[in-house]
C-alpha cells in the first residue's frame, strides 16, 4: 500500500505542472525616498503557461483594499519569466496594510471546462 | 657553471609561473548564486473540465464525463500558511442563459507528501462560507480535487456553447 502510495506520488510529481510563485512571504516596508511613504520590493515567478497577467494588491487584515502605488497593477509576465516590483504605501497606512497580493488573471477560453485562480498573499512585517 | 645555474632556475620560474597560470586557468570558478526563501507556491495540476451528463447539468464528476480540477500547494515553512480554495460559483464566460443556474462544490486533500504531518488537514479544515480554509501545518506538498456541479433552473436546457467556471486557489501568509 505504501509503495503504491509512492508510486502515485511519484508520477504526480512528475506530470506538467503550471505554478504561481512569490516572495517574500513576509515583506518589510522600509522608507522610501519620498517622504511620507513606505516601499518594500517583491518578485514573482511565472510557471503557469495558461496564465500571461497577474494583477497585484495591497489589503488589510480582511482584505479590504488599501490605496497604493506600483508601476503596473495588472502586468504582463510570460511563462517562466521573473519580475520584480516595488510597492508603495502611504506612511500614515502602515499600520492597517497586512497583505500583499498578485492574482493571476485567467482569459476568456473557448473549451468548456473550469479554471483556477491562483493568489498568494505575502504578509507585511508590522 | 654560474650562469648555467641562473639558466636553469630562470627556465624552472618560467615553466612553474606557465604551470601556475595552468592552474589557475583550471581553477577557474563560475559562481552561480541563489538565495532560498520560504515560499507558497500555488500549482495547477489539472484545470478541469465540465461533462454534460445531461441538458440541464454540467459537471466534474468523473463518472458523468468532468474531470476535477486539482491544485497543488507546495510550502517550504511549516505552520506559515493557509490554503483558502472556493470553487466556482458562476460562470466567467458562457453563452446567454435561460434560468438561474444552482452551484454545488466541495473542496477534499487528494494526496499528501507527507501521511504523517498532513494527515488530518481534511479533518482540521475550516469552511465558511463556499470556502475552505486548511492550515498548512507542515513542509511538503498538498494536492486538493475541486468538484463542481452547476444545474440549470426549470431543468431547461444548457444552450450550446463554451463553458468556463474559476475556482480560487489562495495561499495566505499567517
């Protein structure tokens, strides 16, 4: 039973797999060269070959939006391809921003099928 | 007899300064630098597909022509994140509908890398709401099966057409 275990495990590991990935998990605002904002850098990493525009955001404890400011919100980021992007959040707001969070945006498909919208939240070292 | 001395060790410089280079050239390092954090990685494994077992439903039973979508979690910091999937409540795209269409869905852990640390993540997963919420209490890989199953109102007909439904898969920092 536990070798037919690894052996499923074993071949899931090994099929195709499309993964969203950023870091860090835990950002730090520092300040930034304006003042009267905070600024921390994230990178993200593309593997999902169905997915080309991620859309990242900045929320607090229950995910209601806190203003911020990024180059791009929704950017295009091509399969394997790494990106990396600041974020800024007004000084006053440090204390009520907690999440920060790329979304992968899905296109319009023609098959008849499901999707999956992947999101990961880093959260901000208070 | 001197200045065949000096030859010789001007000759012996010249071969071991030529080694040295060799060497040096043979030691030559190429750095290849990486840093590793600890990280959520969110993979998708199998988006899914609807069968259409008869003209009012749409589904991902197996049984009845769907395929699950299944989502891979891969943490590498235990008891750091929460797994938050929902799936698909509506329809992102489709063709003009004739009724209200009704969602069922359930979210279960498929497979675990590890039986011992991840075994009762089914058995401690909180839902609320259409969402179910695991802690992901250790290093490792999760995979969960989304099913769905959406049922047009009156048992009218599903018009002909393309058909997609998003499930979210979220991976939160704790």
């Amino acid at each position: 039973m536990r070798l037919l275990t690894y052996i499923i495990l074993g071949i899931m590991l090994a099929l195709p797999v499309n993964a969203h990935e950023m870091v860090p998990a835990y950002p730090e605002m520092r300040p930034a060269h304006v003042d009267g904002l905070l600024v921390t850098t994230m990178k993200m990493f593309n593997k999902r070959a169905d997915v080309e525009f991620y859309e990242v955001g900045v929320f607090d404890e229950n995910f209601q939006p806190v203003p911020f400011v990024t180059a791009y919100n929704v950017f295009k980021l091509e399969y394997l391809g790494h990106t990396t992007f600041d974020i800024y959040i007004r000084a006053q707001d440090r204390n009520r921003a907690m999440y920060i969070c790329s979304r992968s945006k899905i296109r319009k498909g023609s098959a008849t099928s499901t999707a999956i919208s992947s999101k990961i939240c880093s959260k901000i070292i208070k | 007899m001197f200045n065949k001395t000096i030859k010789s060790m001007t000759i012996l410089g010249i071969v071991a300064m030529a080694s040295g280079n060799i060497f040096a050239l043979n030691a030559a390092e190429v750095p290849i630098t990486g840093t590793v954090e600890s990280r959520c990685i969110i993979q998708t494994d199998n988006a899914g597909t609807f069968g259409n077992p008869n003209a009012y439903t749409l589904t991902t039973t197996p049984a009845e022509g769907g395929d699950p979508a299944v989502v891979r979690f891969d943490v590498t910091l235990a008891d750091a994140y929460y797994a938050e999937i929902t799936p698909p409540t509506a329809f992102s795209s489709s063709p003009s509908l004739p009724d209200t269409v009704s969602w069922t869905g359930d979210v279960q852990v498929k497979t675990v890398s590890d039986a011992t640390g991840m075994g009762t993540y089914e058995t401690d997963k909180v839902e609320f709401g259409n969402t179910d919420r695991y802690d992901l209490t250790a290093t490792g890989s999760t995979w969960f099966q989304i099913d769905a199953t959406a049922t047009m109102g009156g048992n009218k007909a599903f018009p002909g057409g393309s058909y997609t439904a998003v499930a979210e898969a979220v991976c939160v920092a704790k």
